[in-house]
C-alpha cells in the first residue's frame, strides 16, 4: 500500500516506521519543515523512542519512507491516511481541534475515491462522526461510505516504548457504519496489514484488530482507559493524604489491598503529567459535565503539587527566603517531554511562599531550563530544601552529599532511600 501518516510527532513518526517496517510506501506529512528534513536525512527529531532511529534509517536507506510539508499531495497518492495530529485542551476544559481541523481539510484537498482515513488522535465521544465526516466530505466532494471510508482507532502506546506497545495491546477501531461494516472491514484489513500482535492468553477474545461497532465506542474506549488511571490515582492520593495524617504508611496498605485480584489501586504522587492522563479526563467531561467522579479526581490530582509544597513548608517552617530545588522538570522519569508536568505547579507554589526556587533535570541543558523561566540547579550545590518532581533513574542513588546544606527532602514519588540522608528530614507523599 500507499500510506500517508500526517503529523510525524512522537507518536506519529514511530508509526510510519513501523508501516514502512512491513514494506509499505509511507510518506509522512507535518507542518514543520525542520522535522521534514530531518526524516528525510534519516535522523530522528526527538530522542528517548526506542528503536526508532534504526529502524527509521533503514527506512529511509529503503527508500519506504519520506516526509513532506505538502499533506494534500502525499494524500493523493495514497491508498490510506493516519491521522495523528495534536489536539489541545485548554484551562476550562474545553478542546481546540484548530490543527487537526487545519489538517483535515488538506486532506479533504487530497482525498481520492478508494481511500481509508484514519483518525488515531484521541478524541471527545461523536467527533469522528459530526465534524471530520462533513468537513472530509465537504473539502473533497465525495460520500463517505460510498466514496472513502472514516474509521477512528485510537492509539494506546507510551512515548519511549511505541513499537513495543504496538504489539502488546489490541487496537481498537470503529467505523460510522456499525459492527462488520464495509468501513470497518477495510480498517481491519488495513491495520492487520500493518502491524504484528503478540500471543495473549490473557485475552479472551485473542489479541489483534477489535472492531468496538462504532466510531463513538472507540472513542469512549480511549477516553475511559485513560479517565479511569486518572480517577484511580485520584484515590490513591486521598488515600495518602489521610494515611499521613494517621500515621499510616499507604504504601503498605496499597500492596495488601492489591494483593487479592479485585483490587488495582495506583500510586500516589505529587502530579499527574504528560499529553494523556491529564487531559483525556476533561476531554470525557466534554461530553458528560455530570459526571462528578472524573471531576472530583481531577481537581484532586491537580492539588498534589500544592500539597506536597505544604509537606516542605510543614516540615521546614518557613520557605520563605530558602533555596529549594525541584528535581526533575519532565513529567516522568526517562522522559524528555514536560506537557502538564507537575514542575510548573510546584514552581509556582514554592514562589508563592517565597522561596529562591532552582529546577534541576538531566535531560534539559541549562538553557533548556532557563528559557522555561527558572533558574538551572547543578547537583553538589548548596540547597536548604529539595522536592522530588520526577522519578528520573539519575536520582535513584542520590544521597546528602548531592545537596549540600538540605535540611529537608520531600519525595513526591517515593523515588530516593531515605537512608542516605540521615540528619535530614525527610517526607515521602503517601506516608507520614
């Protein structure tokens, strides 16, 4: 097949090489002109995914993959399109589909009959149906269902484990014209044709291509995986604020709790980051404002920042005039990525109380960190507080030494051995 994959970001790109790896043409389109010229020369924009840059040289030596900034051309030539551009949210909740609509009418100018469009970004429940339908059909002047089908199939992969990830899990997919549709049969046909599953005994209906019926159950399956990790650390985290002040250590109490099959209780911690977890929730309450539960959990989580800042202050008095630095600014460990990461919050919370707040991450250079409006920190100097914000395999063996002067360590992610900061006072979210 002739495959477009549009928007070659951190999801985006791993996919193309992956089509490609199964010796289909891709051409991948984005709107960025220095990602199109890095795909092109064979090199990855981004760092952290693995196997990506292999597998995308010899992609590129292969002559299957190349990038474009022109999306209705590449589309024309193809015989299926993926679409994995950014949705945002904003403050209020409410989604900005700007560049996805953007993209969507490039590839209305593009679309021919014959061909599959794929919509893969996570989505509110009825978008695929009510507004990339009219605007596909519109922009090209063909029937959808008559002309080119629209399916809707969500991604369920982790940034830094893509391919891995594609493998594990079914995916999911949904067309607009029921169970077993023409629609949806030829997205199965297409995704058995690009992808590899592996043996899961675990599944009772067998790992593979899952036809959910209808774009909307697809889109709910997305949005509810996601919703319910949300709503389940937001529980964990009520869970540890009250064993903390109880003298309990929840930790403990979420091993055994976990130790029967009926119970999957997460961890608590000091923020919920990253493109998903955070956002797919006000993506569901979109669509369903009543419904309490994904409400109360998510103002839960977004508090943990504020609370864990009220540990250091409790356990410090006062941080006003104090260095304090927050480790890590990515939203986790081994990330390179600080969408809705905790760091912002906790800056902000720690400079409400007046502290000299230093942000150290080894994955960002000073400049890196300075051009996000904090000041770099460099391990070995003086700090009189430090909270942990990311659990970065760099900090796992971090002890006194590496914090002169600290007199107080919160740890917001049960990352470090308390042991190796005697003589300082020491807190761990979830524990008293």
């Amino acid at each position: 097949m002739n495959i477009t994959v549009v928007g070659l970001g951190k999801i985006g790109l791993p996919l193309a090489v992956q089509f490609a790896s199964k010796g289909h043409r891709v051409l991948g389109a984005d709107v960025n002109p220095a990602v199109v010229e890095l795909v092109n020369a064979g090199t990855e924009p981004f760092p952290g995914e693995a196997h990506l840059q292999e597998k995308l040289a010899e992609a590129v030596a292969g002559g299957l993959i190349e990038a474009t900034t022109d999306t209705a051309s590449a589309v024309s030539q193809s015989d299926a399109v993926v679409v994995v551009v950014p949705l945002f949210v904003d403050a209020d909740g409410k989604p900005d589909f700007g560049w996805m609509e953007s993209a969507t009418k490039d590839i209305a100018r593009g679309l021919r009959p014959g061909t599959l469009v794929s919509y893969e970004t996570t989505l509110p429940v009825g978008t695929t149906r009510d507004r990339w339908k009219p605007m596909l059909e519109e922009g090209s002047g063909l029937v959808e269902g008559e002309d080119f089908h629209l399916v809707f199939s969500p991604e369920r992969v982790l940034t830094g484990r893509v391919f891995a990830d594609l493998r594990k899990y079914p995916k999911l997919i949904g067309g607009l014209d029921g169970l077993g549709g023409a629609g949806v049969e030829r997205g199965i046909e297409f995704y058995e044709a690009v992808l590899d599953f592996d043996e899961r005994a675990d599944l009772e209906r067998g790992n593979g291509v899952w036809d959910l019926g209808s774009a909307e159950a697809a889109e709910m399956a997305k949005l509810a995986e996601t919703t319910y990790r949300d709503v389940n650390i937001g529980l964990a985290n009520q869970f540890g604020r009250f064993a903390a002040v109880n003298g309990i250590d929840v930790y403990q109490v979420i091993e055994a709790s976990n130790s029967q099959p009926y119970s999957h209780i997460h961890r608590p911690g000091i923020a919920v980051g990253g493109h998903c977890i955070p956002v797919y929730p006000r993506l569901y309450l979109w669509n369903d404002p009543e419904a309490t539960v994904v409400r109360a959990a998510r103002e839960a989580n977004a508090d943990m920042p504020s609370y864990t800042v009220g540990l250091a202050k409790g356990a410090a008095g006062d941080l006003a005039g104090r260095r304090v630095v927050v480790l890590g600014a990515a939203y986790r460990g081994g990330v390179k990525e600080t969408a809705f990461s905790g760091v912002f919050a906790t800056v902000d919370a720690l400079r409400a109380e007046g502290a000299e707040v230093l942000v150290h991450d080894p994955m960002y250079t000073d400049d890196e960190i300075t051009a996000f409006g904090w000041t770099p920190y460099h391990l070995g100097e003086p700090v009189d507080v430090a909270v942990v914000q990311a659990d970065h395999a760099e900090y796992r063996d971090l002890d006194a030494g590496d914090l002169p002067g600290v007199s107080v360590v919160v740890d917001g992610r049960r990352w470090l051995d308390p042991t190796r900061f005697e003589g300082t006072t020491f807190r761990t979210v979830g524990k008293a």
